[in-house]
C-alpha cells in the first residue's frame, strides 16, 4: 500500500497538482471567434473533398 502511495505521488508531482482549493472562474478556452473559424475550415475542407472524390 505505501508503494501504491509513493507512485500516486510521484505522478502527481510532476503535473503541479495545485493542492489550493480556492475558487477562481475558469478562463474559456475556446472563443466564439475561433470556434468559428474552426467550422469554416471544416466546412471548406468537406468542399474540396466533395469535389475531389464525387466524380
């Protein structure tokens, strides 16, 4: 049981695990902006592939 301890431990510490259970809002990691752009990408690459492979 202590090895499985010392190893639970020795992964956490590497990953900066924040023991500080403070409240704070998280950030938004997605924006509405990029989240756009993302589709419109998606969207012009179904464009080509289309065009490509529907022959």
């Amino acid at each position: 049981m202590r090895v499985i301890k010392l190893l639970l431990l020795s992964l956490l510490l590497p990953f900066g695990c924040d023991l500080d259970f403070t409240y704070q809002k998280p950030r938004r990691v997605f924006t509405r902006r990029f989240v756009a752009l993302c589709v419109v990408v998606a969207v012009f690459e179904l464009l080509i592939l289309n065009a490509i492979y529907n022959k």
